[in-house]
C-alpha cells in the first residue's frame, strides 16, 4: 500500500475497530492518489471474518487494520466467489439508473454469509442524474450492515445531495519533502533523478499526478479555459500581473480553486522531478503536456510554492465548509496571502 494513504488507512482502521464507520464512504482525491488500492484493502477488511493489525510508517506508529487472508470469506473473496459484495462500474461512460438499482436490489437481500454487504463505486462522477438520486434513497435510509464505498476525483462533479450524505476522506498527493522523502524511500538516489518523467518506472510513475488527467480537460471549451486559466495564474506569480482576471475566473469558475491546487502542486513536483532536491533555488517550468508553445520561466523557490500550496488547501477548505462561504471573499482573500507569499515586501 502506498504510504501516502496510511493516514487515512489508520483513521479508517480506528473508526472500522470502534464500529463507527459511516454506511456511504467517499474517497476522493486526484488521479494517482492510490484510491482504488485503498478501496481494495478497506473491502477487504470489511469482508474478513478475523481482521488483523500491523504498524504503520507513520511516526506515531499507529496501527492498521487489514483481512487476514485465511478466514472463509477472505478464501471466498481471493477465489472470486465471495457473494456478499458488488462492483458497480459501467462499460459505457456513465453509470446509469439500472446500475443503481441492480445495487439497491443488491443490498435489499439477506447476506448469504449472515454478515455485512459491500458495494465499491468505482467512478461515481459517472453517475447520471438519475443514478444519483436512485443511489440517494439507499444512502439516507442505509440497510442494516451495509456498506457502500464510492471513489471519485473530484467532488464538484457530484450532486451535492450525495456528497452530503457521505462520509469523506480526501487523499492529497505528495508534494516538497514528502515527495522527496517518498522517492528517496523507493529507492532513487538524489542524483538520479530522470530528467523526463516518461522514463520514469511505471511504479513510481502512478504516484505522480499528470494534470492532463483533470476528467473536465477532455472538453474542448474547458481545456481552453484551463489554459487561460493556468496563463493568468503564472502571470501573477511571476509578475503580480492579472489579478483582477485571475480574481473574476476564481470567482466564476466552479473548478478555479481546484485548478490553483493542481497547477501549484504541479509546479513543486516538475522543480523536483526535473532539477532534484540540490539545484538552486530557482524554477524553470514549462506546461507539460499542457501549453503547445508557451514557456514560463518562474523564479519563485518550491518552499513558496509550498507554502502557496498550504493556503490554497486552506482557501479549499474554507470553501467546502461553510455552503454559504462567500466566495469572493475567499478569493480575494488568498490571491492577497499569495501576493504577500511570493512578494514579501510589498
Ligand atoms: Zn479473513
């Protein structure tokens, strides 16, 4: 398991311990972030008849759950032929209504191991408005030990209604020294860090998040506007210039706040990936896979980026806590604490 998720691994193995695991559980975070490798191992633990601990990583040394592989229902599930838990995931593009249903019918029968029912959404942002609102109706009135777990990248993209009834675990991707720490314990030396990330081993390589995987950038319309967007954004950092387009497009943009996440997190890994933790201080960034011919030359250091990177999260936050939060407001508010972070003196 990625060690990024570990944190999350240890708060679901306490609320899982003390039998206070919500019904509906939303894991949400970027592509790369290792969602559907968490969602296995919580199905497991779920499913299993005797679960086990093992200490994390972390610091703390907390502990984690885990299925212990042997029990009949662990046996069951490793052949293939455990019966009380259903993937609900669509060939098509969307998940549509009958898919809902197939899963409500699903949860409505008695376990055939007399235990718990698990359902594992895959991509829930495929749900059509129907599916959601058929969905709706099992998350507010939850059937005895069930339990529905749901990935998505991006929780804008779901109806609020669903969201609300769901407990929430966001996965962030690693950025500044955890990335450093991440890569120096997978076995990468300082110095040999490629220069291209297409060469770098593909098991390194899905923990680093690729912005052109933002699921809104296959419309045309939308990818222009990231473009524009991500344009203004370096325009402000380096020059202090376009604030008030910057500010209109936070404003107006549903996903503006989200974009300013991932351009920054971006910034703070391409100056890792491509310069390694001892180059200067300087950032020489162009738009990877992203820009046609544009090419920036930043010089702000990855400890501002980072820093930028804390208040965005914060802004994020703020956002998402209060459903009245005004907007505006915290727009304004972060693009004046960036100005102040990259231009301390003015
Ligand atoms: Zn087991």
């Amino acid at each position: 398991m990625l060690n990024i998720c570990q944190e999350t691994q240890v708060l679901l193995s306490r609320q899982f311990q003390q039998k206070t695991l919500a019904h509906a559980i939303l894991l949400q975070g970027i592509e790369g972030t290792g969602k559907p490798a968490l969602a296995k191992w919580l199905i497991e633990l779920l499913i299993c008849k005797y679960p086990i601990s093992f200490i994390s990583d972390l610091p703390d040394h907390a502990e984690i759950s885990q299925a212990c592989n042997q029990c009949k229902s662990c046996l069951l599930r490793k052949s293939g032929s455990y019966p009380d838990h259903l993937l609900l995931s669509s060939d098509n593009k969307t998940l549509g209504v009958d898919d809902i249903r197939r899963g409500n019918s699903f949860l409505e029968k008695t376990a055939h191991l007399g235990q718990i029912k698990t359902i594992l959404i895959p991509q829930a942002q495929t749900m059509t408005v129907a599916a959601a609102n058929a969905l709706l109706k099992t998350l507010e009135e939850p059937s005895q030990n069930s339990f529905i777990v749901l990935l998505s990248e991006d929780l804008d993209s779901l109806l609020p209604t669903i969201v609300s009834r769901c407990a929430i675990y966001t996965i962030r991707p690693v950025v500044g020294e955890a990335l450093l720490l991440k890569l120096k314990s997978s076995g990468f030396s300082e110095h040999s860090l490629p220069q291209n990330r297409a060469a770098m081993p593909r098991k390194l390589d899905s923990s680093f998040v690729n912005l052109s995987q933002l699921a809104e950038l296959t419309d045309a319309a939308t990818f222009q506007a990231f473009e524009e967007f991500n344009q203004r954004y370096l325009d402000y950092l380096t020059t202090g210039q376009s604030e008030p387009q910057l500010l209109i497009q936070l404003i107006e943009n549903k996903h503006g706040l989200r974009w300013l996440e991932k351009i920054t997190c971006n910034l703070v890994r391409q100056h890792y990936l491509t310069n390694g933790p001892d180059s200067s201080n300087s950032l020489a960034t162009h738009q990877d896979g992203l820009g046609k011919n544009e090419i920036s030359e930043l010089v702000i250091s990855p400890e501002v980026l980072n820093q930028i990177y804390q208040a965005i999260i914060s802004s994020n936050k703020l956002i998402k806590s209060f459903t009245q939060a005004n907007r505006q407001f915290v727009a304004e508010q972060l693009l004046m604490t960036i100005n102040t972070i990259v231009r301390p003196s003015t």
